[in-house]
C-alpha cells in the first residue's frame, strides 16, 4: 500500500483534523514543487491560496458531519505560482468509527484552467472587436440560423437579442426585400461562396435603411462542408442618399455647364478645342462648331500667347497640375475681352493627361477698376503733397512759437501724432469720408491712460469730408495737450465733456460743437494768444468757414464751434 501511495499518478496527502500533513506522495510533492520533508507537518493555510483557505477551513471542518467532499481549488508553489486542483477528500475514521484524519486525492487541473482562460480573453476579444465594428456582426450555422450577433444589433433594431437567433432576423428586413434576400442566400448556400447584397433594415425607430451584407463561408479543415458563415451588416442609408443626390447633382452639372455665367472649356493634349459652353460662344462672338475647329491660341490676343502656351505643354507634360493667369481673348469682331484663366488637367488612371480643363471668367470690369485705381493713385499723390505742406506749415508755427527745444519737440510729436491717426481714419475709407465719433475716438486715445471716466464723449454719427476730419482732428489734438499742461486733465479729478449736435437752417447743415473741461485748476484768461488758440481758430474757423468762441472760465476752458457741412 506505501508504495501504491507512493508512486500513484495523482497528488495524495494525508493530514490530521486540524490541517497539518501527515503524509505525501511523490506527485503530490512535484505538484507543489516542494520536498516532502518540506510538507510533512506543513499546515494547510502555508500551501493553499489565500482566498481559497477559509473554503478549505470550512470544508475540513464538515468532515465530521461528511465522510467526502470535492472542490476546485489553488495551491500555492514556494515561486508564489499557482496550481489549480480538482481535489476530493475523504474521511478516515479509527476502528471506533471515530473521525481520526483525511486523505485528499489532488488532479492538477492548472493546464485546463489555462487553456478556459484563453478561450475566455479569446471569446472576450472576439466580442469587443464585434463591439467595435461600425455595423452589425453576425454569425450563422451553415443553415443560415443565426447562432450569434453584436450587440450593435440590439442596439441598432431596438429588439432583444433574443429575437435575431435562428431566422428571426428576418422579421427586422423590409417586406419588399425579403424575397429578393432569401433568394440571394438560396444561391450562395448552394454555391458556397462569398456573397455580398443590399437591403434594408428596420431602425429602433421605425425608420428602414439601406445596409451593405457581407457574409464567407467556414469549413473545417479539411472538409467541403460549410458549418457557419461569418457576416456583417453596415449602414450605408447615407451613401445611398448621396449616390441620389451625385446622379442629380451630375444632372444640374450638365445644366449648370450650359448656362454658366463663366466659360468652361475642354481642350486635347494639343489644345484643340472638345466641348465649349454657350458662355464661351457669346463672349468670344464666334459659334460652337467654329470654336471646335480652333485652338485656344487661336482666340487668344497675339502678346498673351506665349505664357498661356508654355504654361499649357508643361501641364499636359505633367510638370505642373494647376495653373492661373489672366490674359485677354480675341473676339470674332476684333475687340479684346479680359478673362481670369483657371487650369487643371485630367488623367486616366495610369496618370497620362486625357485633357485639360479651362474655366474663364470675364475680369474686363476689375481692369477698367485697376485703370481707376492708378488714377486714384495720383490723386493721392497730391495729397501727399498736400499733407507735406500741412507738416511744414505745424512745423514752422511750432518752432517759431516754442519757447525750449524740447517743448518744441514734443508740441511737434504730439501735433504730427494726431495728424497721423487721422490720416489713418480717412485711409480706412478710402479718403472720401470719416465719421466724428472715429476723430474723436482717435484725438482722445493717447490720453485714456488718465482714466477713461475723464472723458464723455457723446453725439451723432456725422460724416465729415477729409479738409474737415484734419481740421478738427488738429484742434482737438491743440484743446487735449491744452488739457493736460494746465487744464482739468493736469490733476488727478479733472474731466472732459466733448458734445456735438447738428442743426439745420435755410437747407444748409451745421455742426455744433463743444469742448468743456471741469475739475481741473482755476483758469485764468492767458496774457497773448499762443500757436494752439491760432490753430484752433485757424483750422476751425478759416478753414472750415465756422465760427470758434473759446472761453476761459475760473470753472474751466469751454471751446465752441458752429461748422457748415457741405
């Protein structure tokens, strides 16, 4: 009997009622990895998993009601490695029948156990990667039943998953499609190829749309017989209103082509003219069939025909793909026409050119603008001189006025300055207009670092002409330095009210306009009349045709002016 123990091809182990091991065998030992002189008294609580000891405790425990029991169970090697057992224990009891110590017979099971954990991640992966596929994935027998689906399928027909086995995935398809598809799986079953169809599911919400199915055969190895076939279900209800909308789009294309407000020109690898459309005839002044005899050299202006051409061979070389330039046409009757060319060129589908396409567009208009532009360009060159002698002019009265060289260069920046930011109002409209909030906005700007509540700035929204944007942007410019020298933004509570209004008499337009300063030191009229009260009458009053009044109040200096607008 020692040696049947001994040697036995299964794990045995004897131990007392309390858990310690009484005797091993050899396999038992090679099992755990561990000598028996190792095991021999061990307890059960050294050896067994942590989480599978109180289990191992409590069944022990039962021998004394139970003569055996049998449980899967975990031991644990010296390396911390585990080994999984299906164990069967008994009890064995003294000639008294009573229970003496227990024999547990141990089949190592940790292959097993290894192989229903890969099979577990290989099925878990296999239902994430279902999961994860943009449509439905489905398998069937090789009768066509449904054995499984993803759970996009659910979610997709808003039915428990229950009714997609066997055929009940039909009770999902459009009626009109049913036919069609039972015919279509009749045929591959009986061809065993894969096979690939159309039709429509039911949505949770009721709605059908279009599906692409895709579905291959498996055999066994080795076998002709087809046990399951593997599928998938995608939604392509978009693509199929896209399919729709591209027919009908093709179709307004060709419309669109005829009656183009553009010309749109097909041409060989040579040039010579494949397809025109009306826009090309009507401003070319020649017909259809005479433009399909031509080339594009052919009605181009002789000077423009070189770049074109050039450009032209390298794009049906394939040096470039795209190209643009301008160049003029020649009509039928001899005038010349400007167009804006666009170029491109289509291939077959080893990339050799089939033919060029050519949009044109009449810019006739823009160049008669340009022919404008360079007028308005020396247009402004004249105010630039005009400006130049406005500089010279706040230059001589500063320098003859100042009474330091640094006063006199900061009046000097500080007048330039104001000049410059009107200058930038009246660019941004083109020099024809500005509006007074903008001056103001700009006359005010350099000094908002004293406090933006020092300034009230309120009236309409008049339009000045440029003469009138300098003037009053120049005595603005005077009134703030005025300001902060000696005036309300000196200190530290002063403030500024700059109110205007419009009025109207006998049909001719006026602006009133007022300049009040408050809070600042007391005033005191000033003994002679410096360079800044002469510009502001100046600009203000002679060269605008107004009237200035400007009052130096113990309260504050108030400066009124009445302006004509023209």
């Amino acid at each position: 009997m020692d040696v049947l123990f001994t040697q036995a091809t299964v794990g045995l182990a004897e131990c007392d009622l309390r858990g310690y091991l009484l005797r091993v065998n050899d396999y038992f030992c090679t099992m755990l990895g561990r000598s028996r002189d190792q095991l021999l008294g061990c307890h059960l609580s050294k050896i067994v998993h942590p989480d599978d000891l109180p289990r191992t405790e409590a069944l022990l425990a039962g021998l004394l009601n139970e003569d055996r029991y049998e449980v899967e169970k975990r031991y644990l090697r010296p390396d911390g490695s585990v080994v999984w057992t299906r164990t069967a224990a008994s009890l064995i009891r003294d000639k008294m029948g009573r229970p003496e110590r227990s024999l547990a017979v141990c089949i190592d099971i940790t292959q097993n156990k290894r192989h229903e954990e890969i099979l577990r991640e290989s099925e878990e992966r296999f239902r994430l990667l279902a999961n994860s596929a943009p449509g439905m994935v489905w398998i069937t027998n090789g009768e066509g039943e449904v054995t499984y689906a993803s759970d996009r399928w659910s979610e997709y027909t808003g039915r428990p998953h229950s009714e997609v086995l066997g055929y009940g995935w039909l009770n999902t398809i459009h009626p009109d499609d049913v036919e069609g598809t039972l015919r279509v799986w009749t045929d591959v079953q009986v061809k065993g190829i894969p096979y690939e169809t159309e039709f429509r599911y039911r949505r949770h919400d009721g709605a059908y749309r279009w599906h692409v199915v895709r579905a291959n055969p498996y055999r066994y190895p080795g076998s002709d017989k087809i046990t399951a076939w593997f599928g998938s279900s995608t939604d392509i209800h978009e693509l199929k209103i896209i399919e729709a909308a591209l027919r009908e789009s093709e179709q307004r294309l060709r419309a669109t082509y005829e009656n183009a407000a553009i010309g749109i020109v097909e041409v060989d690898t040579n040039g010579h003219f494949l397809r025109v459309n009306e826009w090309l005839c009507a401003i070319s002044g020649y017909q259809r069939d005479e433009l399909l005899a031509m080339t594009i050299g052919d009605i181009t202006f002789p000077d423009d025909q070189a770049q074109d051409l050039e450009m032209f061979h390298r794009q049906m070389a394939g040096e470039i793909d795209v190209y643009s330039l301008e160049k003029r046409l020649l009509r039928k009757d001899g005038h010349l026409v400007w167009v804006g060319l666009s170029a491109s060129r289509v291939d077959d589908l080893v990339g050799r050119p089939l033919y060029g396409i050519r949009v044109l567009r009449d810019i006739s208009a823009r160049k008669r603008a340009e022919e404008s532009r360079n007028l308005l360009i020396n247009e402004l060159n004249h105010r630039v001189k005009n400006t130049l002698a406005t500089v010279q002019s706040i230059a001589r009265q500063t320098l003859r006025n100042a009474r330091s060289p640094q006063q006199a260069e900061e009046d000097l920046e500080s007048r330039l300055l104001a000049l410059s930011r009107t200058h930038d109002v009246l660019t941004r409209e083109n020099w024809e207009r500005a509006g007074l909030p903008d001056i103001v906005a700009q006359a005010i700007a350099p000094y908002l670092n004293r406090g933006e509540k020092r300034f009230q700035a309120h009236g309409p929204a008049v339009i000045l002409t440029p003469q009138q944007a300098l003037s009053i942007a120049m005595a603005l410019q005077e009134l703030a330095t005025n300001a902060v020298k000696y005036g309300s933004l000196s200190n530290e509570t002063g403030t500024v009210i700059i109110e205007w209004s419009t009025t109207r008499s006998d049909n001719d337009l006026f602006l009133h306009l007022v300049w009040q300063e408050s809070g600042g030191p007391p005033v005191s009229p000033p003994t002679r009349r410096g360079f800044g009260t002469r510009l502001i009458e100046r600009s203000l009053a002679r060269e605008l045709e107004g009237q200035v009044k400007i009052d130096f109040l113990p309260s504050g200096l108030i400066c009124a002016a009445d302006i004509p607008l023209k």
